[in-house]
C-alpha cells in the first residue's frame, strides 16, 4: 500500500491547521490592539479632562480629543520639536491643555497643564516621571492631594514672585527630603503660564496655531 495518500491527508492536515492558527492569532492581535487602543483613548481623555476648567470637564471625549492641534517648539514649555496640544471650546468658555516638561532629581517630569482664556488654571496632571518613590512621587495625585493646589491659581494668584515653594519664600509647599521635584513641577507650570500670557490669543485661535 502507498504512502503517498498518506503523507498528502498529514500535509494537508497540517497545512489546515496552520492556516486556523494564523487566523485565530491575526485575530486576536486585532482584538488586543483594538482593546489597548481603545485603554490609551480612555487614560488620555481622563487625564485632559481632569486638568480642564470645572465648567468644560463633562465635555465627552470625542469633543476633548478633537481638540487636538499642534504648537511649535517651545522652550519655555521643554518641548523642542513641535508638539501636540488640545484646545477644547464650549459657549465662549475656552481652555488650552499643555504637554509641560519639567527637570526632576529622577530625570524629566511630564505635566498636562490645563489652563483657560483668563489664565487661570483648570489643573495639573503628571502623566509621567521617575522621581523616587515614597520622596518624589507626591506629585501624583493618586499619591497626595498636593498636586491639586495648583486648581484655579494663575499668575496674579499668588503673585509672580510668589511662585516657588516654601524653602525659597514662595507659597506652594514642598516634600521633606525632595524639595527639588516639586520645586521643577512649580516653575514648570509657571513657565506654562507665562508661556499662554505671552503669545496670548494666537493660542486660541487658528487650528494649527503658529504663535
């Protein structure tokens, strides 16, 4: 009896089943890129909406993330290329959500800094750093509430001079044992301050703003 028969129902066998496990592992990549897409739109919409002005966060995510317009390179907010940043608008209320970049003890600290048409700021997120944990890492709001205090300040409230911790004569407070994180988180955002009083409506402006 030939073996040939044989051989051809194995290969074709094997065959058949490569194709189903191809197309059973095609699909779950899909899935999963499609799950984790979907995770990274949820995180990013939470955190823009946390730093937004009270009267714009129960704006839904699509109108948030439609936002999304590109600045050039600034310094003054650490960035170095052109960057993304959101402008999100309702019934003449407007606010500009920042990617700020701060230099910590760890390395850089990224911010979202939310601030309004007023300058007035809607809040501060980190979104990602590497200072160390249990002395750096109150800047987290899931860590401390310190982070908050930055809610409705603006450059009149403290005054200029008044933007610098504690250690240095201002009124935001500091870690003990780290007072070098939060002291990069407050000069940071005051830079972000500065940086929307300087160029003014041009932020507010254009889709693709050009200050």
């Amino acid at each position: 009896m030939s073996l040939l028969p044989a051989i051809r129902r194995a290969s074709l066998g094997l065959g058949l089943f490569a194709l189903i496990t191809a197309g059973v592992v095609a699909g779950t990549r899909a899935l999963t890129a499609e799950r984790i897409a979907e995770n990274q739109r949820a995180e990013e919409y939470r955190l823009l909406r946390e730093v937004l002005p009270e009267s714009l966060r129960d704006l839904p995510v699509e109108t948030v993330l439609a936002g999304r317009l590109t600045l050039p390179a600034s310094e003054a907010v650490g960035q170095r290329v052109p960057f993304a940043a959101w402008r999100v608008e309702r019934d003449g209320r407007a606010a500009l959500i920042l990617p700020v970049v701060a230099q910590g003890y760890g390395g850089p600290i990224h911010l979202l800094v939310g601030i309004d048409r007023e300058g007035q700021l809607g809040g501060v997120r980190v979104s990602r750093h590497q200072e160390t944990p249990g002395l750096g890492d109150p800047i987290e709001r899931r860590k401390s509430d310190w982070i908050l205090a930055f809610e409705g300040a603006s450059l009149e409230a403290p005054p200029r001079e008044r933007w610098a911790v504690h250690p240095d004569g201002g009124d935001f407070d500091s870690f003990t044992g780290a007072t070098i994180t939060p002291r990069a988180v407050v000069a940071a955002v005051r830079r972000a301050l500065e940086y929307v009083d300087a160029e003014g409506e041009a932020l507010f402006q254009d889709k693709e703003a050009r200050p």
